[in-house]
C-alpha cells in the first residue's frame, strides 16, 4: 500500500514542500532514497523505536521511504514524524484519511516525544502559499507558526498525540495568535536606555545621526571610554520595525534555528555582537546547504564589531560587498542562494595596542610606527564604506556623578523617526531605497546638492584631509542626514561641516 506524506525543505530562507511516499511490498529491507543525508538516513532507527514504544510495530517487509523531489538534497532529522506516520498508514496499522492534506514536521524521540525543529516559520508561509489546510509540529515551534494566518496550527508534544488528531479520536485545537497585537506589545521593548549615560554627548549625536540615516559608524576611544555600552543602545534609538520587517527577521532567526523555545514575532531590532574569532563563513554565511550569517542574523538590526582589528583581516574584507549590496549570495556547484543582509555596521577600536594613545591622563607605552601599524590592520576600502568616523574620550568623574537627567531613548527615537520620515516621502519612487545611506552616487549628485560656499568648504577638506571620491559621497549623504534632522530641506554650511568633522581617520597622519 503506498501513503504519502509533506514535509518541507528550507534553502536560503524560503521552504520547498517535499512529498515523502511510503511503500510496502514483499521484502525484507528498509530503502531511503531522495538524496538524504546521514541524519535522514537515520530516521530508520529512531522512527522503529518510537513505532515500538508506542504499541506500533515496523513493518517485517521491503519498506521504502521516497522524498521528492529528488533533486533536492534532504538533511536534518525533522522528516522522521512525517515518515513514521507514512509507514503506519502504507502498513495497514492506521487508517489517516487526511494525512496528505497536512504539512507534518518534527524529530522523533526513541521514546516517541517529538523535539523541535528550525525554519518553522518559512514553512508555514509555504504551507500557506500550497494551498494546505494544516501545519502539525512540535508544540516548541507551534507560536512561531501560528503568526501566518488562514493555517491551522498544530503543536503535538508525541507521536501518539499526532496519531490521535489525524485519526480523529482526540482532536487539538489549533493555535491562533493576533500577530499585530503581539507586535504591538513588545515593539521597542529594550533593556537598555539612554536615559542612563552620563556624558558622551557629542557620542549620542553621531549615534542618533547615524540611526537617522542608517549610517555606518566607527568609534575609537580607550579602554572603559563607554563605546561598547553606547553601541548598546543605538538599537534603542532606530525607528520601530515594521510588520514586513519584522516578519521578514523572524524568518530568518528561524532559519537559523535562533529563536527562543515557545517565541514567536521578533517585535525589536536585532543586535548581534560576534567575537573577533569569527571565521568567514559563519560572519557571512555557508555550508552544504548555506546558512545565514552573523550579517544576516542583524538585517533591519545592528552588527556589532567590537575591537575591530582584533578582527582577521580576511574576515572584514568579506563585508565589503554586502555592505554595498545589502544582501549576500551565496553560491555552489548545485545551488545559489541569496540572504538579505541590510544592517547597521557599528564597530569600535582601541588608537593603538595598549588603547591609550591620544587619552587626556593616561601614557601611550606603544613603540614608534606601532600605532599607525595597529590601525592599518583596518582597510581603507572598508573605513570608506563606514560613514561616521567618531573618537570617544572618558567621561570625567564630574560628569559621572552629577545628577542631571539625560535624555531617554524615546525622546531620540522620535527625531529619528520623524528624520526617517521625510527620507521615506524623498525616496517613495525609489523601491530599495529606504533611507540616505542607500542613496547611489546619480541620486547623491540630485539630492545632496551643495552651495557654492559648501563647495568650497568640502574642496579644502579633500585636499587637507586626502578623501576619497567614496568619502566625499559619504559626507554628503551624512551632511543630507543631518539637514533632515534640523528640517531643512537644503544643506547648509554647518551641516557640511559637522558631516566632515566625522571623517577623523580618513585624516592623513591622524595617529603620526
């Protein structure tokens, strides 16, 4: 008797139903066929156990198990609830009218119980798209899920509770969330505050000019000079995400098998700090079958470099092109992929080995040439693609200790997002284009136009300062971001000449 099944393949961050057939005929041995990997492969063992726990028996035939299509490579071990229920069906053992209008996913347990699974969500939206009625997966995933409408959601907790509802003697009842009320609840709920830094006023307007336009930023500063606690909270300050964005983040959270057990929408901008030690691949992305990376893991967030040249240099320079891009492609011999990859690089670094160069109080002990070596470990093509170049200083003890209330991140947030507003009415025929830092070098010539006092302002910084033709496109767009904060629909001269202060290490000589 042959019983067919649906389960689902997740490449890059969308899902591709999978139609798992079941066969029993005269014979002896158990065949896997589809291009499955080992984990697939060793459904066999665990899908008996859990048959056998359950008061269910492995067919003593010739059992073969096909996953379709069979071009497609199949791995990991959430086919084995969608394989157990197809043998039970094609042996006789249960009679499952509706299995085939089911997408079914899950990990068996030798017991029985079910473990959770990656990508929920992008299968679901696929289940959705197909066509099918129902989603059953393990109840950890369920929340996750549910978000997509017009699906009835299933969490089971064992095979017996799936067996139970497809044959219709203990039926669940499906899992239903009000995705916007969820949203709604949690959207800019942050553990840290602006409100509680002392000092750094000069940090905080470079931070919330860069969250305005969607700059990149790079601080330097000595050690305990605030810079890994500013970056913090620079995702306190962005403008909420929206539904889209939040769905289009939690999508890829799932991919990657990071969302939190029994979560569901990611309702606040990602923050993703990874360690110096990073390779390659797991910055940007890769494998058999690609995963995202760090710098996907933090599209609509912030990507967090702390100690910057700590960093190998390899490693950095593969952000180059996703910095322009905002996405990252990922291809092999059989199969290309593309991740979105639209964050917010905010890096910091120390002036020199011992990170005391420069500092008002404390000695630099490095040796000659030692401190321009340290910073060369940092390209200059990649120091070109970050837009605000800002020097953190130590906050003094009296700035420490007074008790002047500073301003929160709410009161930020709403500049910003007002800045962000009129980008989003400048940019509205544009469709990839959200915010300034987006603009290409055609839309910077039209929309950053200068005076001829501007001019001549930004000609004597090139000349003094060495910029690059990349850097004077920054400038503009920093100086644009800027205007649009204060109001004013044309850049004015001291717009311009705050935007060019933030290019401190495009500076010939700075660290000589």
């Amino acid at each position: 008797m042959l019983a067919k099944t649906f389960g689902s393949a997740v490449y890059g961050v969308d899902a591709h139903i999978i139609t798992i057939e079941a066969n029993v005929i005269a014979g002896t041995k158990f065949f896997m066929v589809g291009l499955p990997d080992s984990a697939v492969k060793e459904s066999e063992h665990r899908v008996e156990s859990a048959l056998k726990q359950n008061g269910y028996s492995m067919p003593r035939q010739k059992v073969i198990v096909n996953l379709a299509p069979a071009d497609i490579k199949k791995e990991g071990s959430s086919y084995d609830l969608p394989i157990a229920l197809g043998i039970l069906k094609a042996s006789g053992q249960l009679d499952l009218d509706e299995l085939d209008q089911s997408i079914i996913m899950g990990e068996l347990a030798l017991d029985g119980s079910i473990r959770p699974i990656k990508g929920a969500l992008p299968i679901a939206i696929e289940a959705r798209k197909q066509g099918f009625k129902s989603f059953i997966l393990p109840k950890e995933n369920a929340s996750e899920a549910a978000i997509v409408d017009h699906l009835n959601v299933y969490g089971v907790d064992t095979l017996q509770e799936a067996i139970d509802h497809l044959s219709g003697t203990q039926l669940i009842e499906p899992l239903i969330y009000d995705t916007r009320d969820i949203f709604h609840t949690h959207v800019n709920e942050y553990d840290a505050d602006f409100a509680n830094v002392q000092g750094q006023e000069n940090i905080k307007r470079s931070l919330e000019i860069a969250a305005a336009g969607g700059h990149n930023v790079i601080m330097i500063g000595p050690p305990g000079a605030g810079k890994t606690m500013l970056a913090k909270r620079l995702p306190s300050i962005l403008p909420p995400l929206s539904l889209q964005e939040s769905l289009e983040t939690t999508k890829i959270h799932s991919v990657a098998g990071h969302l939190k057990e029994n979560s569901s929408l990611i309702a606040t901008r990602p923050f993703r700090s990874p360690h110096h030690t990073i390779s390659d691949v797991a910055l940007v992305g890769g494998g058999g079958i690609p995963q995202p990376g760090e710098i996907s893991l933090a599209n609509n967030g912030v990507l967090f470099l702390d100690e910057l040249p700590e960093f190998k240099r390899t490693v950095l320079e593969v952000m180059r092109q996703p910095l322009e891009e905002r996405k990252v492609t990922i291809s092999r011999a059989k199969i290309s992929i593309e991740f979105p990859a639209n964050f917010m690089l905010i890096a910091s670094m120390n002036p020199c080995p011992c990170g005391y160069y420069n500092h008002p109080e404390k000695e630099c002990v490095c040796a000659p040439g030692v401190v321009q070596k340290y910073l060369n470990k940092v390209s200059g093509p990649l120091l070109d693609r970050i837009d605000l170049h800002v020097e953190v200083t130590p906050v003094s003890f009296d700035q420490l200790t007074e008790d002047r209330k500073t301003e929160s991140s709410e009161e930020i947030r709403n500049r910003v997002i007002k800045a962000r507003m009129v980008q989003q009415e400048r940019f509205k025929d544009h469709p990839n284009i959200f915010n300034n830092a987006m603009m290409n070098s055609q839309m910077v010539k039209s929309i950053c136009q200068i005076n001829q006092l501007g001019k001549t302002l930004l000609k004597t910084a090139m000349e003094k300062l060495g910029l690059s033709a990349r850097a004077y496109d920054r400038i503009l767009k920093v100086a644009r971001t800027i205007a649009d904060l204060a109001g004013k629909e044309d850049i004015q001269i001291e717009h311009l000449a705050e935007a060019i202060q933030y290019r401190s290490l495009d500076r010939e000589g700075w660290a000589a």
